[in-house]
C-alpha cells in the first residue's frame, strides 16, 4: 500500500492561498455551506426600529417602497433625460455594490473565494432587488482574469420601468448592473464591466448579463460613460436651438472617451463614482457655463487642477487656452513678470519682450494655483487685473485688455488667513465667487477601485509594463490606507507597483507599501488575508490555553471574565465605535450590541 503523501504546512498555506485567489462554477457547490451563506448574511440584517434604523452589519440600510423608487426613477427620466437618469442610477447601483463587496470582506477575510464573489448575488435577493441565478462564472485574480453570465429574475427595476414606459427596444436594469460592477470590481481589483444582453424591458421573460474584466471587452467607452460622471450636457447642445439626437451625443461622448492611456487629457482625467465625486461633478457642470470665478479647495493631491481642466474643457472656452499657474513655485519677485509680461529693457537680462499668462490665456481660463501663497503686492495687482480686465506689462507704457476666466485653487483656508492679515479681504471676495470643496480620498472610498484601474491602465502603458493587476491584499490596503497625499499619492503607490512587479504578475504590497506608510489599521486588513509581517493572531501559538496561563499568570482562566475583558478593550481601542470593534473581533456589529447588553455586572457573578 502507497504511504500517504505528507504535505507541509507551507505546502497547505500556498495552496489554500490558491484556492481563496480563484473559483468557478463547476467547482462550487451552493449547498456545501461555505461561508458567507445566505444565512450568515441574512444574521448580518438587524433590526432597531425603537430608534429608527437598519443595519446590514455596519452599513444602514432602507425599507422604502419601490413603486416610491419607480417615482423617482420617473421623475428623473423626466428631468434630465433617459441618458443622464440612467448614468445617475447606474453610478447609485455602483456605490451599494462597493459597499456591499466592503462588507463581505472586511467580515469574511479567509472566506471561500467563490462563496464570496457569490455574496453579492445572495445581497442583492436579500435588498429585494432581483433574484440572481448563476449560469456560469470563472475567475482567477492573478491572472487578472473575471468571466460570469447570470439570470435575473423578477427585476425591482423592470417592473417599475415597465409600468411607467411598457416594452421597449433598451434595457432597464440600470442600478442592478451598476451593483454588480462594483461589487465585483472592489472584490477583484481591477474593474469589470457588466452588460445587460436580454431584459424583461425589451420583452425576455427574464434578464441575462455577462461580466468580464474590462480589457477582454475591449472598448469600454459606453460603459464608462454610465460609470463615471461624464454625462454632462455639452455646450453645443445648450446653445443650440434644437439639440442634437441622442445616438450623436453617445458617439460624441464615446469618440471623447476613448483616448489612449498617453493622452494629455488623460493625464487629468478625473474617475469616481461616489456620492462626494458626483456632487462636485455636478457643481461643475453648472458652472462651466458661466463665466464665474471659481475658488477650488482641498487638501493638497486631491485633484484641484484636473477639476479645473475639466471645467475649461466643458465650458465655452474649451477652444482657447488653458494655462496653469504655480504660486507657490515662483519666487516673489518674479511673479508679476509671469502673471503680466516684461517689456524689453524694464530690467537687466530683459533682452526680449515677452507675454505674461494673462496673455498667453487671453479667451481662455488662467488657473491660479496655491493662491494662498501670493505676497500682499501681488495680490493687490492680481485684484486689479480681475476687477478692470486690463493689465501692463512690467516697463511698459501700453494698457493692455484681457479676457481671462480665473479659476483659483488653495489648499489652506482662505478665511483664516484673511482674519490673521496675510490675505487681502477684497481679493478673497474676488476669488469666492463659486467656491468648490473637493473631499480627500479617504472620505470618497468608492472611487479606489475606479481609481486604481485608472492609474494602472495609464502607468502600464506609460512605462511599457504588463501588470495582470491587484492581488486581494493589496486591494484591501488600498481600500484601508489613509492616504494622507489623496489621489497624487495613490497614482504614485500604483506606478511604484506597475513598476516593481513583474510582467504577467499581480502588484502585491510589497511592491506599493513601505512598512513604515502602514497604519494598524492597514496591517489588520492585509493580515486577514495574508500579512506582509508576522500578525499578532494566534495561527502561530502552539497551545493556546498554555499561552494565556503564562502571560496572565494564572493557573485557572475564568471565559466570562476574558470575554468582558476583550469586549472592553475591543470597544475602547475603538474610541467607542462599535462597528470598528465588532470588526476587531470577527463578530457584526448586531452580535457585539447584544453581547454588551447582556453582560452580567460583576456583583451578580
């Protein structure tokens, strides 16, 4: 008889490690039990109605009608037009599913890698949105590779949409479809794409969508176009009488879109999908057509002069110039001849005449960026400049009339250098015509996977390298990380991964992070799936009950008082956010309550 085959622990790691990065249809079995089951998601749902509220885990959650939905899906056709409606529910639909997809891994790190990609169709039934059937799904992370074609039935959507417009020649099934690309794409790390094929709106008895990772679509132009909030109104259809049919505006959109990765518009384009990225994209759209002074604030890196790129792309001087300008990077005796120009012989070295930037802009949009950092002279000549529209050269006699569109940008608060008298009030009333607060990317954390594959499709072709993407690990850092140098920082962690990993390979931590950049935080979410350095878990304790004798220093071990302790601690370590501790120890938020609520004080013991 064959001696059975010994395998190391090492040997089981990697495989099991294998297992959790790839899946498919043939080899999963709904009824092996493997968590997230639909029950253990469905102990995730909590009720709290003495205080008005729903959890799904630690996610609130709504019980609203859906013909209330149908309403409002109504209403916003009705408002804005099939297009924009359909872009707006799709990029809603994306966000639950990105929250979703977060749920389920922060609360079954090791889980099935299968019974987890299979979570957000048992989530979406569970929302009462559709019933999802499987029909054949194939996955490997490494590769970079995402396939699946699934059956939904009895679609909150089609119902609704086909209540309101009957049967019809598209697909209704918007904010279902938006759902299903980002769960899978938080899950996958890297984005994938869902089409809806067949649909009860256009008369199937049920709906088929297929799902593939973004490069084996190929184009992905009118996907993108729901995805992200690019569907703003184009000039030439506000000014014309009649505007132009709606296949034209798609292709229009589309041909814009689909530039390639080295592109200059490229280079700041702005992604997202999130509620804080769609309301400043809207905020925008509404006043590109002006002719208003905008003041952009933020932290620093977070997108500022791509916001303003994209506002003079959008507007009626998308024709003329852009030019940019950095206060902060010109030394102060220098700024006036950059902002104004110098005439020949004004000062030694001035051999030549030359324009500044308010001519170089002239019909076009002069962007003014770190405007906190101008020194009280200059400030009072770039008032002059925005209040007359005139501007003389430095050693010039000639008065010189521009016509320049200003948008500002800082990243300190304006007010308060005003009040502490290193900024001109006057000025500050010029420039605070249309203020824009762009929000940091940890408080618009469903845009990171958009961002990512971004950043990965650009610095790939950039740099000639062939990435297959992002192992899970990295995923979670990313969506974990604090990234005190926002979306800058981010672009730079993703092409220090495009470079570091190799051709065909997934970008794994080791080739974003230094140790030094993580956070605990950070740490605990990698070491849920694999931790770049020993994790303080018990995976390496040979003896559990032996270890917590000796570092207690107690021959008994009393469960009641060890599990108060750890519920204590957990709760405390977490400033008091239960949601935050309930993470700490495994458990969802509803089972940590309940755990709280029924210690026993220690009297009764």
């Amino acid at each position: 008889m064959a001696k059975p085959q010994r395998i190391s622990l090492a040997e089981v790691a990697r495989r099991t490690g294998a297992m959790l990065r790839r899946g498919d249809s043939a080899h999963f079995d709904p009824a092996a039990g493997l968590p997230p089951t639909l029950s253990d998601l469905t102990e995730s749902l909590f009720f709290s109605p003495g205080d008005g509220r729903i959890w799904l885990n630690d996610q609130r959650m709504l019980l609203w009608h859906s013909s209330a939905m149908g309403h409002l899906r109504r209403e916003l056709v009705d408002a804005l037009g099939l297009e924009r409606a359909r872009g707006l529910l799709t990029r809603a639909g994306y966000v639950s599913g990105a929250r979703d997809a977060t749920l389920v891994r922060e609360r079954w790190p090791q889980g099935d890698a299968a019974a987890v990609f299979m979570a957000g169709t048992r989530l979406h039934a569970l929302e009462g949105m559709v019933k999802v059937t499987p029909l054949a799904f194939d996955f490997d992370i490494d590769r970079g590779f995402y396939e699946g074609e699934f059956l939904w039935e009895h679609s909150s959507e089609d119902d609704e949409h086909i209540a309101a417009y009957g049967i019809g020649t598209d697909a209704a099934c918007w904010s279902q479809v938006g759902y299903a690309c980002g769960y899978v794409t938080t899950l996958f790390g890297q984005l994938v794409i869902f089409r809806e094929v067949e649909c009860r709106a256009m008369g199937a008895s049920s709906c088929r969508v297929i799902g593939r990772h973004a490069a084996a679509w190929g184009d992905v132009s009118e996907d993108m176009r729901y995805l992200q909030a690019r569907d703003f109104r184009s000039l030439a259809e506000d000014l014309a009488a009649e505007p132009a049919p709606a296949p034209a505006r798609m292709v229009a959109a589309a041909a814009a879109s689909a530039q390639p990765a080295d592109a200059p518009a490229d280079r700041h384009e702005i992604v997202g999908a999130s509620s804080a990225f769609n309301a400043a994209c809207h905020q925008l759209d509404r006043v590109a057509r002006t002719q208003a002074t905008v003041l952009f604030t933020g932290e620093s890196g977070v997108g500022k002069e791509a916001f303003a790129r994209r506002l003079h792309r959008i507007s009626r001087r998308a024709e003329r110039p852009f030019v940019a300008v950095n206060c902060a990077a010109i030394p102060d005796t220098l700024i006036e001849a950059e902002l104004f120009g110098v005439e020949r012989g004004a000062f030694t070295g001035a051999s030549n005449s030359r324009p500044g930037r308010f001519e170089r802009a002239d019909g076009g949009t002069l962007f003014l960026d770190e405007i906190a950092t101008l020194s009280p002279v200059s400030q009072g000549k770039l008032l002059r400049a925005l209040q007359e529209g005139e501007i003389e050269r430095i050693g010039g006699t000639r008065t010189l009339t521009v016509d320049v569109r200003v948008v500002a940008a800082t990243n300190v608060d304006l007010q308060a250098e005003v009040h502490a008298g290193r900024f001109r009030e006057d000025l500050f009333f010029r420039l605070n015509v249309y203020p824009m607060h762009l929000p940091p990317l940890r408080e618009r954390r469903d845009d990171i996977p958009l961002l990512m594959n971004h950043f990965l499709r650009r610095e790939s072709a950039r740099h000639g390298r062939s990435p297959s993407g992002f192992t899970p690990r990295a995923v979670r850092a990313l969506l974990h990380y604090a990234f005190p140098g926002n979306i800058r920082e981010l672009q730079n962690l993703i092409e220090r991964g495009v470079i570091s990993a190799d051709d065909g390979a997934p970008i794994d931590v080791r080739h974003l992070f230094r140790r030094e950049q993580l956070s605990d935080e950070t740490l605990l979410a990698i070491g849920a799936g694999g931790a770049l350095m020993p994790s303080p878990d018990t995976a390496g304790v040979s003896n559990l009950l032996q270890h917590l004798q000796q570092a207690l220093g107690a021959e008994t071990l009393e469960l009641t008082a060890l599990e108060d302790r750890l519920l204590r601690e957990a709760v405390e370590a977490a400033g008091g956010n239960l949601s935050a501790a309930a993470r700490r120890l495994g458990l969802t938020r509803a089972q940590l309550a309940y755990r709280l609520e029924n210690r026993a004080p220690p009297a009764q013991r």
